[in-house]
C-alpha cells in the first residue's frame, strides 16, 4: 500500500504529537503550538495515512515572514498580514512511512498550499539538509539567524527557494 497525504483535521492532533514525539526527540513542541499551526493556516497542514488508515506522518506550514523563523515550541499568534514567504514548519515520518517517497509526494501539496508567495523556507534538522536541496532548496548563511536556529540543534540549517 502506497501511503497517501491528506488534509489534517483538528481531531488528528493527538496522533500528529505523538508522531512528533517519536521523531523529534529532541525537539519537543507542546500541543497548543501544533495545535495553533493547524488552527491558523488549516490549508498548509496534512497528515500521511498509512495501513487502515494509521498515522504515519505530518506536516505543517504556513505564510510567514523571510529569513524569520519562528522559535522551534513557541506559538505564532496570528499569521503577518503582509508575508515574505511559506514557512515549512515540520514534516515528520515514522520509520514505517520513509523510502517510499512519501515526502516528495507532498511537495507539490505544499507548493499549492503555498499560492503565489514569493518562495518557500524552512529549518532543516536531522541531517535533512540533502533531501530539501534535491527539492530546490538552498541552505541560507545568515549569521542574523544564529540566535534563533539555536533553539533546533546544533546541526540546523535554514533553507530556501
């Protein structure tokens, strides 16, 4: 079976922490702040359905400013009026879910989502910086960002396209 991405729901946010609690140890983020992203830009958020529907993975994303992501774990308050870009806040993948091109089969669910926003960002943790340049990204040097990418880990890296 070929897992297939489709719109988040409120109701799926206990299964989206839980995923997120598995894949990203060390990245803690509390439930209102998943919560508020899907509330806030519900068209930028999915879930991957794996087995008789079973959660397999997520992703969240929304309008947002140029070269300013949000600190990982604190919650945005309202979307900019006026947005520099389409943030890719997280995607997340069991082990179950990963070599089967689940990822690259929601790109262009995010470009949609994405609308005619300048270009997409994101912070690229766990080693992921390869999979988001074969997506057209390109890591961002910008010594302005050092304070809030610290909040991600050591090996983060801010992307765009």
């Amino acid at each position: 079976m070929t897992a297939r991405w489709r719109p988040m729901r409120a109701a799926d946010l206990p299964a989206v922490l839980a995923i997120a609690d598995q894949v990203h140890t060390g990245y803690p983020e509390d439930a209102a702040v998943l919560a508020e992203r899907q509330r806030l830009f519900p068209a930028g958020c999915w879930l991957l359905e794996g087995e008789g529907a079973a959660p397999w993975g997520y992703a969240l994303s929304h309008p947002w400013h140029a070269r300013r992501p949000p600190p990982l774990n604190t919650p945005l308050g309202a979307l900019p009026e006026a947005p520099g870009c389409f943030y890719i806040h997280d995607v997340a993948l069991l082990p179950a879910a990963r070599g089967q091109g689940a990822a690259g089969r929601l790109m262009p669910l995010l470009r949609m989502a994405a609308g005619s926003l300048p270009g997409m960002a994101l912070v690229a943790v766990h080693g992921s910086v390869p999979f988001w340049q074969r997506q057209g990204f390109r890591v961002v040097e910008a010594p302005e960002l050092a304070a809030k990418l610290a909040s991600y880990g050591q090996d983060a890296r801010y992307m765009e396209n």
